[in-house]
C-alpha cells in the first residue's frame, strides 16, 4: 500500500536565490564559498543540478544530483538573527536576507520536524525530492558570525533540507506545493541529528 500525503502538508515559496563563489575567511584562512545567495526575479529553469546560474564552491560536499536544490523554512530567519546577537554579533543588526545561509529556495509552512526523506514537493511544473538534512560546516560559522551556530543548528533543527531535481522545469516565486510522501521512515531532524552530531561533540 503506497503512503498517502498529509492532506493539510503545502508550502509556499516565497522567494528565490543564486549565488556566486566569493572569498570567504575562515579561521584566519581566505577560502571560497557561495553560501551568500542573492534573490532572481522572474521564472529560473531548475535542471537536475540545480538552479540555472547558482555555483558551489566545494563539489565535494555541495551540489550534484542528490544536493542540487538547498531550501530553508523562511520561519528560521528570525530565530537565526536572534542567535546571533545573543552570541555577542551585535556588529549585525539588520535582519537576515533570505539566501544569507546559502538556501535557494525561501519556503513558508513546510517545517523539517514535518517532513521526511523520500518526501516530493510537487510544485506542478517541478518536483523536488528530500534527500537529506543540511550539515552545517565551518564555513556556516564564518558567516554566522559566532562560533556555535553549526551546534545551534543540530540542536534546533533549524537545517533547511536538500533537494533532487525528479522534474526539471521552471520555478518562479509566490509558487505553492504539495507534499507527496515517501516511506516516511526517517524524518529530517532524525536523520539531521544521526549524520551531524557525532562531528560536533
């Protein structure tokens, strides 16, 4: 028997980002990152690695097939902010942009302890497959501005998700989806919690 879709689970996508590989210090270190994502007006073709004119910067750990799509509940952003400045980042007081912790696609009313692996977003002309929880690294840290914030992540849960491209197609903001549902065996904070705790103890 095939599992059935929550008939309440939709989300909206409220807004869209590329990004471009940029110096970034880490630790002392000048490095490369495209985690800084900057939104695009208008329908962007979504191919199977991802969106058109968005970069990675480490192939290793970011984009292919399984990882071409990042998107993050928009929910988390004022969370994020406040973290921040209770850590001592008072030098940012701005709210955080969408696309400022690398997400590509900004979602509203879709949360991670909500969804699992193997869960499609089916948004009609696209559909994108969960794939796994996003593992924050040092370079998250950087940008965050305060050294905990990749054991603030595991911690909440406040990951954001990665997606395959199963239907290529174009995607423009304000598009709404419906979750079609997998084996529903592993939910994102579960698998988040498993794959990424165990390297920041």
């Amino acid at each position: 028997m095939q599992p059935h879709s929550p008939p309440s689970l939709s989300g909206t996508l409220l807004s869209i980002q590329t990004g471009r590989v940029r110096p970034l210090m880490v630790g002392g270190r000048k490095l490369v990152s495209a985690i800084g994502k900057t939104a695009v007006s208008g329908p962007i073709e979504v191919g199977v690695l991802g969106l058109a004119g968005d970069e990675q910067a480490d192939l290793s750990v970011h984009g292919g097939m399984s990882k071409a799509v990042y998107a993050l509940p928009s929910e988390h952003l004022p969370w994020w902010q406040a973290q921040r400045q209770k850590q001592g980042a008072t030098m940012f007081e701005e709210a955080l942009a969408p696309g400022y912790l690398g997400e590509n696609l900004s979602l509203q009313g879709l949360l991670e302890h909500d969804l699992f692996i193997g869960d499609r977003l089916d948004f009609g002309s696209v559909i994108l497959r969960i794939t796994q929880p996003r593992e924050p690294c040092g370079k998250f840290n950087a940008v965050m501005g305060y050294a905990q914030a990749a054991k603030d992540m595991v911690q909440s849960g406040r990951c954001g998700f990665y997606l395959a491209v199963e239907k290529p197609g174009f995607l423009q903001a304000e598009a709404t989806c419906q979750v079609l549902a997998g084996s529903r065996s592993t939910c994102l904070t579960e698998a988040l919690r498993h794959k990424a705790w165990k390297h920041l103890r």
